[in-house]
C-alpha cells in the first residue's frame, strides 16, 4: 500500500470516533485522535519540507485541500490501536525516511541516494552499530530482512525497507529510538547533513 498520510487518516478518525480505546487521545472537542500523527504530520514534516513554502507543496489526493507531508505504506497494531507505518520522502534531496511508533519507541529506517560523509559521527549517540551479541553472531554475513535484530522489530514494514544498523550500510540503515524528543534530534541532525549546512556539510 501506499497512500498518502491525510486520506488514511481521515478514515482513520472517521472508523474512531467512538473510540474507547485508551491510548487513543482526544482533541479539546472530545474528538478522538492519534497523536502521533499530528507530530509526524505538523512536526517531522515540517523539517522534511522546510526548504519548500507550502503553497508549493503537490496536493495529497483525494483530499485536494490539503498537501503533501508524507505517505502510509503500512500498517500495524499496538494497544488494540490500528496505527501507521510512514513513509517521509524528498527524492528531490535524495531521502526517504520510514518509521513507525508503538507507544513504546520509534523504529526508523533511512534510505540516502548517496552516503554523507562522517554522518555517523554527526549521529553519535543514537544506535548506528549491535548492541547485543547474539545479533552479530544471527547475522555473521549482514542483517537479512524480515528479521528483528535489538529493538527494531519493524511492525508493519515492507520487507524493502528493513535494514541492520548504520554500521554495515551508510546508505540503508535501520535504528530504534525511544521517544519523540529524540527522534526530533535525529531527524534534525539528519536534514541538516542531508542539506549540507551542518559542520560537516558539503
């Protein structure tokens, strides 16, 4: 599948707006919600596309009114909540960018049309490499998709998007990260090498 995010989500809050569930939120109406959606789509979104003013934006069919933040390319759930799996892309900028929450962490997979130089060093901190070491041994020859390997469990992704660490592929990496204030880091830090403007920046 591949939708753009706007539409599922319509029919996402239209499918729950009588909602009991208890790790679906609510508005200041009362209105059922998923809050990660609004930090994808308002937050991670904005830097994904800070470079384009939004009048510039394609438009995300059928919902013409509204423009293009990022895609659904699948789904999964957690807590009894059917949630999304998001697709952010600029191929225009050479990245697409894919991650999921499951109201314990973020697992995240990043494709780059070239590698950044000394981008692991610009991302130290976050898990670039195994930290257990019955996944080195598991994947002696590389990561083999359709596998979890330390908190990268990849619910809802598509085979072609499921990646080892930074450390065997600059280029196709997958990571887990444990909260939106650090995703937000990292996906700050990442945008910043991508156009260049960072320390390292070409």
């Amino acid at each position: 599948m591949k939708v753009h995010l706007q539409p599922w989500y319509d029919k996402w809050l239209k499918a729950h707006e009588d909602t009991n569930l208890s790790y679906v939120s609510r508005d200041h109406r009362g209105q059922a919600q998923l809050h990660q959606v609004h930090f994808v789509r308002d937050t991670l979104c904005g830097m994904l596309w800070a470079d384009v003013p939004y009048d510039k934006r394609g438009n995300a069919p059928p919902r013409d009114t509204c423009k293009e933040t990022c895609y659904v390319i699948g789904e999964h759930t957690s807590k009894s909540v059917p949630l999304p799996v998001y697709s952010l892309e600029r191929p225009d900028l050479g990245v697409q960018i894919v991650l999921r929450d499951n109201y314990h962490d973020w697992n995240v997979s990043v494709m780059l049309e070239k590698p950044l130089p000394d981008l692991g060093e610009v991302l130290e901190g976050f898990e670039l490499d195994y930290s257990r070491e019955e996944d080195r041994k598991r994947f002696p020859d590389g990561y083999t998709p359709g596998h979890s390997w330390g908190y990268c469990y990849f619910q809802g992704f598509p085979e072609e998007v499921q990646f080892g660490p930074y450390s065997e592929n600059p280029r196709k990496f997958s990571l887990c990260i444990g909260g939106e204030y650090s995703l937000h880091t990292f996906m700050w830090l990442l945008m910043r090498e991508i156009r260049g403007v960072g320390p390292w920046g070409r």
